[in-house]
C-alpha cells in the first residue's frame, strides 16, 4: 500500500509538473509579445520548458505526450529567434501537449499519429514557396551540418519533417507517431541504421511501414533487407527521394 501511495504521489507530481510548464510557455509569450523579454531570452525560456516537459514525459511514461514533446522541441530545431507566427505556433503546441496530458489524466488512448499531422511544420528553414504535401517523414540522423542540408532539401520538395537525434529515440518514436516514411543514415551511434531498418521490417508493428536508407558510395550495405531502397546525397537528392516514394507507394 505504501508503494501505491508513492507512485500516486509521483504521478500527481509528473501532472503538475507538466501543468506548470505548460502555463510557462503561455506566460513567456505573452512577456515577448508585451515586450518584457527580450526575443532571444524568450527562446532561451522556451526551450528550457521544452527539454523539461520531454523529460517529465519520459519519466512517468505519458507516451503521447512524450511524442508531441519531441515534435515541439524538434520545431526549434533550427530557429534563431522568436516571430509573431512562431509564438501562435508555440500556443498550438501548448495546447495540443495540454490535450495530451489530459488523455493520461483520464486515462484516454490518443490517436497520436493523427495530432502530429495537424502540427505547425518545423520552424527556422528559409525554403522556397511550396506546397506543403500531408507526407510525415521522420529523417533518422545525427545533429550536424550534414542533417540540416538534408532536412532543408526535404523540406523544399514539400514534406512534413520531424527529426530524430538517435536510433534508439526513433525505436521509442516510430510505433508511436506512424510516420509515412522513415529515412535512416546509415552510419548512426548505437544502433547502426541498417540495425533500426531490420528491425523495422521485422517487427509486425511496422513491417509495412515505408523506410529508405541514406548512405554514401563506399558504405557497406550488408544485411539491408531487399525492401529498403537506398538515397544517394547529391545534386539530384530531391528527385531521387519522390522516385523512392513513388516505389514505395507514398506518392
């Protein structure tokens, strides 16, 4: 009985803790948009609650909440400072996190594959004018310069972009948030990307879910199911990708 109160205890506390970091965020916003913060100490702020509503979520195991954290911290992925439309869009994450915390409250299951797709698209890319396609790719790859310029090219060709830092995160992720295709690089820590697309294909979860893998010439393809068709970067990456999808049934 002593146990049960403690984990009621701790979950009360999860749920209060993600209540306070959610009003935060309204409360930071309205600051910037009053002009009592400065734009970069708002992000700063922002992302602070950000990185501790993710980790509430994973402490306590509120599966859609964890999802949609990640989606919100990864709409920053490349923002330098906050704007009028980004604060509308950081309200909508709110909101959308506040529904989820609710479904754990009540003990709901959410349809969290459908919240994702009603998302504001990642923020901080200067794209051309495009048509944003209701195509959620999830591009599995390691922070660095080489993982922006691939997430600007997809974002270009009109695809809803959400990255994934780690093969791991994206194991936890995928199941969850039913991208419609699933790009992996090749070279990854821990699990490499040939390890995450066997497992992927091997799972009855996700078996039927579209993925390609990103690798260069020289890397080694060895244990790549024959149902993974490999990308190329380079000058033709936007074409070679719709060719993919195309193969793949997504387009």
């Amino acid at each position: 009985m002593m146990q049960q109160d403690i984990m009621e205890e701790l979950r009360t506390e999860a749920i209060d803790s993600v209540e306070d970091r959610l009003r935060s965020l309204h409360e930071v916003v309205q600051d910037y948009t009053n002009g009592y913060v400065k734009a970069g100490d708002a992000l700063a702020a922002v992302r602070l609650e950000a990185h501790s509503l993710k980790s509430v979520a994973a402490s306590f195991e509120m599966k859609a909440l964890k999802a949609m954290c990640h989606r919100f911290e990864d709409y920053f992925f490349n923002v330098k400072e906050l704007t009028p439309e980004i604060c509308k869009d950081i309200l909508f994450y709110a909101d959308r996190m506040a529904e989820c915390l609710d479904g754990f409250v009540q003990g709901n299951e959410l349809d969290v594959s459908d919240l994702v797709r009603k998302l504001p698209n990642k923020a901080g890319f200067e794209v051309s004018e495009v048509t944003v396609a209701d195509i959620e790719v999830m591009l599995v790859m390691a922070p660095g310069t080489a993982t922006k310029i691939v997430t600007r090219e997809l974002l270009e060709c009109g695809y809803r972009m959400v990255n994934v830092a780690t093969t791991m995160d994206a194991f936890q992720l995928i199941p969850v948030m039913k991208p419609d295709a699933v790009i992996i690089s090749r070279v990854m820590p821990e699990l490499s990307g040939i390890d995450l697309a066997c497992a992927l294909k091997a799972m009855p979860a996700t078996r039927d879910m579209p993925v390609a893998l990103l690798a260069t010439e020289s890397g080694s393809l060895k244990d790549l199911p024959e149902s993974v068709p490999v990308l190329r970067k380079g000058a033709n990456f936007g074409d070679d990708v719709a060719d993919v999808f195309m193969k793949l049934g997504i387009l």
